[in-house]
C-alpha cells in the first residue's frame, strides 16, 4: 500500500542502531533494552518493505544522542544492512530526498543547470557503500570544493 500510494519511507535506521551500540551505561537500561528488542522487529519489517519495492529517502535525526553529524554516511551502510542495495541506499540520498522535498528540479543529480554538490572518492560506492564513510574525501558544494 506504501509503495501504491507513491509513500516515502524514510527509515532513519541509525536511530535504532546508536542506542544499543552506544547507550549502555550512559542510557537508563529500560530505554537500552527496549531499543534492543525494538532493533531485531524493525530491521527485519524494513527487510520487507525494502524488497516489497517502497521508495526510500533519507534520514538520520544527526544531532540527537550518539548520532552526531560525521554519522550521516553510517546511515548510507545501515540502511545496507536492512535490505537496501548500494544503488538505493544511494538514490535515497540523492535523487529520492531531493523528489520527495520538491527540489529535484536544483539537486539530487548531477546535470547541467543543477546545483552541483557531491563527493569525490577512492572507492565506488555502488561497489562498497562504505566509501562514503572516505575520512579525507573531497566534499563540493555548489560546485566548489568545501576545505
């Protein structure tokens, strides 16, 4: 019905990996078990949905507990790891969130006339997602590198 109705699912799955990851002895040990147990259910139905066709977009709530902003390209392997290709983990990022905010038409691709923000790399993402996660990768925004 999600996929139907044209519905993105923006799975955010770095929020339900940082709390068991990160949270013991810093967290009250009801909220670590519960992310615990909530961790298995919820990859497992993103499992489905993802092999069931949904659109995914991107999401990581990065300035939240144990989810700083550097984390935002552990989302891209994350969302590898609940069932997404490398080629969707990617879109998701890209093509799928600029869609889904209406503002396609300026980012998500690279084409002439849009707003050129990407990343340079040693490795290909499609091959290793892990990639992006490059510490001295190349970031340009507007078409002009980010130092």
């Amino acid at each position: 019905m999600i996929q139907e109705k044209g519905i993105y699912l923006t799975p955010t799955v770095i929020a339900t990996y940082s709390i068991p990851a990160y949270g013991e002895g810093k967290l009250p040990d009801y909220m670590v078990d519960k992310a615990k147990g909530f961790k298995d259910k919820f990859y497992a139905r993103m499992k489905v949905a993802i092999k069931g066709g949904v659109t995914l977009a991107f999401g990581t709530d990065a300035g939240t507990p144990f989810n700083t902003f550097s984390d935002i390209p552990k989302e891209l392997e994350l969302l590898t790891d609940v069932g997404a290709s490398n080629e969707e983990a990617l879109f998701a990022a890209t093509r799928n969130s600029s869609h889904l905010l209406r503002i396609d038409d300026k980012y998500g691709s690279i084409k002439e006339g849009k707003i050129a923000d990407f990343l340079v790399l040693d490795e290909d993402p499609l091959k290793d997602i892990k990639a992006v996660q490059q510490k001295d990768k190349q970031v340009y925004k507007k078409g002009k590198l980010v130092e």
